[in-house]
C-alpha cells in the first residue's frame, strides 16, 4: 500500500509540476502511468476528480472573464461527449485493451507536442460545426481517458486569441462542468469505492505542492524544454501501454 500511494504521489508530482511550470501537462502525464496501476477507468476517475479541484480554483478567480455565448455551443457538445465516454468506460473501463487505445492516443498526443504552432490570427472562425466537432471529441476521450484538454485548447485558442484572461476561464470553466457531468454520472453509477478517498486525499496534497513548485520555476525554465521534456515522458508510457497494457 505504502508504495503503491508513493508512486501515485511521484506520478502527480510530475504532472502537476509540469502544469505548474507550463500551464498544461497534468492530465496527460497522470493518465500516461497511472494505469499500469490502476485500471483505466480508476485512472480517469481520480484524474478528472483531481483535475477538477485545479479548474475550479482558477475559475474563482476568473469567472468575470467567461463569456457564456461563445461557449455554450462546445459545452452542449462536450457534455454529450461525456454521456457517450460514460457508457464506454462504465462498460469497457476494467478491460486492458483500452490501455493499447490510450497509448496510440498518446502517441498522438506526443505528435502534437512536438509539432504545434500558435494558431494564426484568424477573422472568419466557424461557430456551428467546429465547436461542435471539438467539443464531442474533446467530451468523449475526456470521459473515458481524462485527456480531452487538447480539443478544448484548440478552440479556445482561436476563439479567444487576443485575450489570455478569456481564454484561461472559459477553458477551465468547461473543464468544471465536464468534470463535474463525469463525476456525478459515475457517483450515481457507484464506482466510487472507500479507497479513492485515500488517492484523492494524496493527489489533491500532491498537487498542491507540485503546482507551487512549478509556479515557482516558472521563470527558471522555458516553455520548449518542458514540451520536449513532457512528450518524452509520454512517448515511453505510451509505447509501454501498448506493447505491455
């Protein structure tokens, strides 16, 4: 027990670290290890439960900055998403095959870690479609993998390219709602057990103090590096769940 909660401690460490250090990472570092502990369906719970504790502490800060309408069309679609990852991890979560799918899609992950650019300043954005492709997708492999946040970003991105403040709190307030849809289907499907209160109890202390430390080095190292650093860590999982998941 003693080192399995040491390595879920080392596993959010380094996630929140890098969350702290670059603004992103947790979810996707998290779910790269913590299933060759748990299965992928306790992996995604503690995962969303925790990363809905750091969403809601930026939204208490930024919530002036959320702008509804602009949004409501990818949260209708993202929580739809989320209905259908319910039913795939509430039926499939406990078998090992969908450890050789997280690992292709962090294969993919690592793809665009080390190829995305900056979306270019774009006037004409379409508002019907995209959102709602982006938001489905982004619901759907956040239900079942917790690692939706890279559909999100992308329209946050060209939505609120001129407003950094927009663009954090309309992402972490769809990070919230999704979040708490996942939560609440699966607290009323009762796959909640007396030991996630432990993980949950460690992870939210674990990230804690990775996130402050990784502020704290914010300054201190550069974005790149921890990118570059971040897909290796992904790539080596990913190839581990797919070979031995």
């Amino acid at each position: 027990m003693l080192t399995e909660l040491f390595l879920i401690f080392i596993i959010l460490f380094i996630g929140s670290f890098i969350q702290g250090v670059s603004g992103f990472g947790f979810g996707i570092i998290a779910m790269s290890f913590l299933p060759f502990i748990f299965t992928i369906k306790e992996s995604t719970l503690l995962v969303v439960s925790l990363a809905l504790i750091t969403a809601l502490s930026i939204v208490a800060q930024m919530y002036k900055h959320i702008q509804w309408k602009k949004i409501k069309i990818l949260l209708v679609a993202a929580l739809t998403g989320r209905l259908c990852g319910f039913f795939v991890l509430d039926r499939f979560g406990e078998m090992d095959f969908l450890k050789n799918l997280l690992g292709i899609f962090l294969i993919g992950v690592v793809i665009y870690l080390f190829t995305s650019k900056a979306p270019k300043d774009t006037k004409v954005i379409n508002e019907t479609w995209l959102p709602v492709v982006l938001g489905f997708f982004g619901g759907l492999v956040g239900g079942v993998f917790a690692v939706g946040g890279p559909f999100f970003v992308f329209f946050m991105m060209l939505i609120f390219s001129k407003d950094k403040y927009a663009y954090s709190a309309n992402l972490q307030a769809t990070f919230v709602l999704t979040s708490l849809f996942t939560i609440g289907s699966h607290a009323l499907n009762g796959d909640f057990t007396g030991s996630f209160l432990v993980y949950f109890f460690v992870g939210v202390v674990t990230v804690i103090i990775g996130s402050r430390i990784g502020i704290y080095c914010f300054t201190f190292v550069s974005q790149e590096d921890v990118k570059k650093i971040a897909a290796v860590f992904v790539a080596v999982a990913a190839v581990n769940l797919i070979l031995f998941g």
